[in-house]
C-alpha cells in the first residue's frame, strides 16, 4: 500500500505522516513510497488511537485494493477536483494482473449526467467537510477540558491529605495538587498575602483546603531529640481536641506498709497476687487492668511511692487518680503523710479507701479526723476527697471504691489518640535469662503493635512480642493499657518514655542526637531554679524541709511560710524529722525543689544521689541562716552560685576501723573547727581523695564541733581509705551575696 494512501486515510499530507512514524519505529525509510499491507494496517491503527480518530480499517484497504482495479477508475476523487473529465468503461484483458493506463474524455457522457455527478460530489464534499469541523471543534473542546483539569488538579488526591504543623504554600500546593496561583488567590481572599516561599499555619491551610475541596488533617509531629531529652510526656502525646478519643483511668495504690493496699488490689483484680509476694508486701511495680461495668480500669500497683515519685522525677506523670489505702485499725502514719504530699504534689486527685473496717478495733472517724489535719477533708464533711470503707477479707466496699473511680474518672474526661504513634512509659524493667531486656509499660497515647520500631531512653528497639498481666499474647495495645514488651536493646530505667518512630534505622539516628545532646546539656539546678524564679516563671520556691525535732519543724514550717514575696511564695511540700532519705531528692527532683536539712544528717549515699540528680541539699544548724538564704533567694540577693569557704584542718592520729567505704579514725584539729561536713584528704601535701565525717565523738560523748588544738574521734565516708599522717581539710559551700560577687 501505498504512503500517499495511508495518509489520505488518516486526513493527513504526506509530511504529516512522515513526522508521524518519526516517533515509532516502524521500519520505515524516508525514501520508501509503498509499504506491506499488514504494516499499513498497524499504521492506521495506531495514529488513530493517538489521535483519538475513528477509522473503518477494512474499509480503507479495500479502498486501497479497489483503487487501481482495471477499470481504471478510482473510488474517491481528489478533494480539490469538482467534477471528473471522462468515465472510462471496464476494459478486460487477457491479464488480469496488469493495470493499463487509458486516456480519461467525457465526449460519449450526457451533460446532463455530469451535471448530476457533480451535483452529488459537491454535497459529498461540503458534508465531509462539515463532519471535519465538527470533528475539529469535538477534539479543541476536549483538550482545552484536559488542560483547564491539568491546571486545578496536577495530581487526583484520594481520601485525606496529612498537613504539619506549619507549611510553605509551595508545599502546600503540591501536598493537595493545586496550581500555586490558585491557592494565593484563596489565601487573599481570607486576607493572607503570602508568596510561594512563606509558610503558613495548619488552621489557616485547613481553610484554605476546605475551599478548594481537598480534606486535610494534621499529621503527627515525629519525637525530636530536644522533646525526648527533657522527658516532656505533655508534649510528646500533646494532639488536636478532635482526634482524641476516652480512654481508661490509671490509678495508683499508696499507703502505708501493711495497711492493705495489695491485699485489696487483689480483692479488686481477682487474683492471688499476695501468696506470690515475699511476706505479703509489694516487691515490684506491676499494672493490671479490670473490667467494672463495661468499662476499663489500670492500676498500677507501687511499692509505698518511691516507684511513684521515680518515674515523676524522670518525668513520667502517668497516674489519673491515687487511690491512699489506710488502715482503720492503725491510722494515718508517717509513710501514709508522705505518699499524700507526693500526691498532692503530683496534681492527682486523691481517693481514701478506709481498709480494715471488719476489724474490732477500727475507728474509721479517727482516720477521718487525722487526714482532715493534713488537707484531705471527707465530702460527708463538706470536703472535696471521696471516703471509702472497704475490706479486703469480706470485699465490702470494693465495688464502691470502684464506682467512685469511675466517677472521678468521667469527670476529668480522660482523652487520647488511638490512631497515632504510640508513646509508652516504663513502670518496670528487668533482664530476662531467656527473653533479654524486658519493660512493663503503660501507654499513653497512640496504639503500640507488634513489630513497631521505638526509642526508649538511651536505647532503641524493635516491639517482638507483648503479654498482659495473664500472660496472654497482644497484638496491639491501645491507650492506658499496659503489656510487658520484649525487644529492647538494653534494659531501660524505671519512668524512660518509649516513643515509636517510623523504623529502626530512623531509632538509631534519633538516639545518636539525644546521646550528643545529653553530653552538651547540662542537668538544671539551683541556677536554672533561681533564674526562672527571677524571670517569673516559677511563682513558688519548693522547699522539702527536714529538721531533728517536731518542734523545730513546725517552727521552721510557719516561718518558711511568711517568707513569700508578692510574685514568689514558699511552700514546703514535705516536712519530716530524721535524717535526709533518698525519698526526700527524689521528691525534690520530681518537683523542682531544694531539700534543706536543719540539724539533720545527709548520709553520703543520699548525697551522690542528690548530685546525680542536681538537687541542692543544704544543711543549717541555725534558724536564722536557713530563713535568711531563703529570703535571699526570693529577692535575688543570692546569685546562684556557690562558693567555697575552708572550716579547718584536721591531721589523723589513728585509724581504729577500717570497712569497704567507713573508717574510724581519730587525731588533733591543727587549725580552725572541725564538723561533719565533706573534707578533702591530702597526703604529702597532694590531693588524692575526698570523703565526708558522718558522726564526731570526744570520748564516748557525740559533739557538734571540736575546735583548734582539741583530739576527736570520727566515722568517715571517703573514696581512698585513711592513713595516719594524712590531712582531712575541711570545707562548706554557701550562697554568695551580691555584695561578695
């Protein structure tokens, strides 16, 4: 067939054609006039699918077979042509096969045939000629619907598109496919004047979505190292109002030893926790949920609240309610005082559950009247803290205790998001011969699978496998509840928030900035606290206060209490006689808090923790000297440092005992006073340790102080053991004033 043939078939010229199968190879030289018919075929067929042209193939290679037939007369005469010259008759010859040429003449034709024939061309023609217009007119109509499409939507969104927080209009155009133009033009009709490179908010690009009909929704801030070095949990599971959905209380058990708080968790949860517990105490934090009318409850059982008061210090502030456990028979106790004052420090609404009722001796009015003294008055009483009697041996009062949970729980609408990433805390944390590192956790927002990648404090990790507290393997874990997790690459810390991130290798990446991060910051202490108090962010100084006596801590309490400021007050969220425990540093910690002992002793293993933790520990032995620092911190007298000042010197006699970290030694004080404080010891006039006199004795007689040219004995605390001859110099830190700067 012929390439003239083909092109007339397509309504094109020669040269049309010819740029045509410059596209596709079609095995077709620029000097070939005639091609197979097959290949003719294939031709047509596909510049008429790209063209989106309709062509009758066969019809046009039967044209293409009858048009030089022997009669000599082709099917379609040429479109410039109006009427033919001469009809030629149908000559036979003996070969078929050959085409003879004959001279075309119209003498033997009527004119008034030729005048028909023309006539019937002339509308074949005008009509073929309309049908072209339209076809051309069909064709302009639908490129300019595609291109006007092209143009408002490069790309068909399906379904909801993920915003953060803040977005370039850049982005934003290509995020929801949406020509640029388009979106500053609805920008200004909201009164935004914005260019292709500024940003904007997700509440101003979800109004702006919404009138160009694209659904957004705003998409998960990933964890960074910052957010994660400061442990903020409220920052971390922080999320818009309408993906937040109600989840279960978790709820923390308190009290006193043996007042009964495992046994009535046990009464609660159905299971024999107690027979499995070293003498009946609590050895270990575990969480269990229950069902109580339809609805899920977590506990999470503490032992006493030093687990409670860890995990705040490292700021895991997961508990909604703390249920205290007194006992009816025994009353509120120092313990029982102390888990109070983390609970109130804490924000936890507080539940009292009266145990022990069943006893003869209980006296649950006197518990009521002793809690009232320390703030927890009961709402028969006109207060605010829910009271109730229960027994964990008759299970009296057990549903009551959990209605009133529930009650408390629906009033602080408890919230989170279900469907993000999940972020866990560690309640507790072991290592397993077989398993590896294992984590009991809670989680606190977000659903944690199986197969989930995260970090977790100064690990990182992959979820393999979670059980419940029945042992029953999970797949996922929604809000509040809590699972044991296998997977960790080292065992975390007790209050370490778990974060799942997107894999394993982004984990990593995380974990070496959080790494580098906590080697430039520095933990804040007293610095920080007197600086925000400056500044006005803190408007209370936090004080746990320890004395020697009752009388000198009531005393010290109602004088600390005048010492507020019109922008700053003092409280003293815990006050106790004895010495300073760990306890107390840790509740120091967990609430930003100086720990200021008056006349009690600070053991050198509560002071490396409180170093470790950057917590100021001062010791005063006069009133007027705690309240004065107290005064001067308040009014920026102190600048938040300290200096040192070189009491006396002691040289050593004898050593009496020695064990693996204490001495008894003895010797004469050469110059100034001798206390127990921290001292230096040098030896051939060379540091080499340090340590701390822990108790101070002249004979058999305990003294405060021994002075120049006097002999004592003392117990030591020191890093290198004591040798006769050595120098102990002692030494105190103080405040400086500003006039000493």
């Amino acid at each position: 067939m012929r390439l003239v043939q083909v092109a007339k078939a397509l309504g094109m010229t020669g040269q049309q054609l010819r740029k045509e199968l410059l596209s596709v190879d079609f095995g077709v030289k620029p000097t070939d006039r005639e091609i197979p018919d097959n290949l003719a075929q294939g031709i047509i067929r596909f510049v008429a699918r790209k063209h989106g042209l309709t062509i009758d193939v066969e019809a046009v290679m039967g044209m293409a077979d009858d048009g030089y037939e022997e009669e000599g007369e082709p099917k379609e005469q040429p479109a410039g042509e109006a009427v033919p010259q001469e009809v030629v008759p149908e000559v036979k010859t003996q070969d078929s096969s050959l085409h003879v040429l004959r001279k075309l003449t119209l003498d033997d034709v009527p004119k008034a045939a030729i005048e028909r024939q023309a006539k019937d061309l002339q509308g074949t023609k005008e009509e073929k000629e309309e049908r072209e217009k339209e076809a051309r007119e069909a064709a302009a109509v639908v490129r300019h619907r595609q291109e006007t499409q092209d143009q408002r939507q490069i790309k068909k969104k399906v379904g909801k598109v993920n915003l953060p927080a803040q977005i370039s209009v850049k982005e934003f155009a290509e995020k929801t496919g949406v020509q640029v133009p388009q979106v500053i033009q609805a920008l200004m009709k909201n009164g935004v004047l914005a260019t292709i490179t500024q940003s904007i908010d997700y509440e101003t690009a979800a109004i702006i979505a919404a009138e160009l009909g694209v659904t957004v929704e705003k998409e998960q801030e990933s964890a960074n190292a910052e957010t994660l070095l400061s442990k903020n949990l409220d920052e971390l599971i922080k999320d818009e109002v309408e993906n937040m959905t109600p989840r279960p209380p978790i709820v923390v058990v308190m009290g006193h030893v043996d007042h009964g708080k495992t046994s009535i968790l046990d009464a609660i949860r159905k299971t024999d926790v107690v027979s499995k517990e070293s003498g009946g105490i609590t050895q270990h934090i575990g969480a269990y949920q229950v069902h109580h009318q339809d609805k899920l409850i977590t506990f999470l059982d503490t032992p006493g609240h030093e687990a409670f008061t860890a995990m705040r210090a490292r700021g895991a502030q997961i508990t909604d309610i703390a249920i205290l456990v007194v006992s009816a028979e025994e009353g509120v106790k120092e313990t029982t005082i102390e888990a109070i004052n983390h609970a109130k420090e804490a924000g936890v609404p507080i539940i009292v559950a009266v145990n022990k009722i069943d006893r003869p001796n209980a006296d649950p009015d006197r518990v009521k009247g002793e809690l009232a003294a320390h703030g927890l008055q009961p709402e028969e009483w006109g207060g605010t803290t829910p009271f109730v009697h229960t027994s964990a041996v008759t299970k009296a009062g057990i549903d009551t205790l959990l209605d009133t949970v529930a009650l408390v729980a629906e009033l602080a609408e408890l919230k989170a998001n279900a469907k993000r990433s999940a972020v866990a805390t560690v309640i507790e944390s072991h290592l397993d011969p077989s398993l590896g590192p294992l984590a009991s956790v809670i989680v606190n927002t977000g659903t944690l699978l199986v197969g989930d990648a995260f970090i977790c404090g100064h690990t990182v990790g992959k979820v393999r496998s979670m059980a419940d507290a029945q042992g029953v393997r999970l797949q996922s874990v929604p809000p509040s509840g809590a699972v044991q997790v296998s997977g960790f690459g080292s065992v975390p810390q007790v209050g370490d928030i778990l974060q799942v991130v997107a894999s394993e290798r982004e984990a990593r990446d995380l974990l070496k900035e959080v790494m580098s991060s906590a080697v430039l910051q520095k933990k804040s202490g007293l610095g920080d606290l007197v600086s925000m108090l400056h500044e006005g962010k803190l408007l209370q100084l936090k004080i746990v206060l320890k004395a020697d006596a009752q009388g000198s801590l009531e005393a010290l309490e109602n004088a600390l209490e005048k010492q507020g400021t019109e922008r700053v007050q003092v409280k003293v969220i815990h006050g106790a006689i004895g010495a300073v425990s760990e306890s107390d540093v840790m509740m120091a910690a967990a609430s930003s808090a100086l720990v200021m002992a008056f006349r009690a002793l600070v053991p050198s293993s509560v002071q490396r923790t409180a170093d470790r933790e950057s917590v100021q520990v001062r010791q005063y032995d006069v009133i007027y000297n705690l309240l004065e620092d107290v005064a001067g911190l308040l009014e920026g007298l102190l600048i938040p440092e300290e200096q040192e000042k070189i009491l006396g010197h002691l040289e050593v006699k004898g050593v009496f005992l020695t064990k693996k970290t204490e001495q008894i030694i003895g010797g004469r004080v050469t110059d100034g006073v001798i206390k127990r404080l921290p001292f230096r010891m040098l030896r051939g006039g060379e540091l080499i340790g340090t340590g701390r006199i822990t108790s101070l004795k002249r004979a058999d007689t305990d003294i405060k102080e021994a002075k120049a040219d006097s002999e004592c004995g003392m117990r030591v605390e020191t890093t290198v053991p004591v040798e006769v001859a050595d120098i102990l110099e002692v030494y105190y830190r103080e405040f400086k004033k500003k006039d000493e700067a």
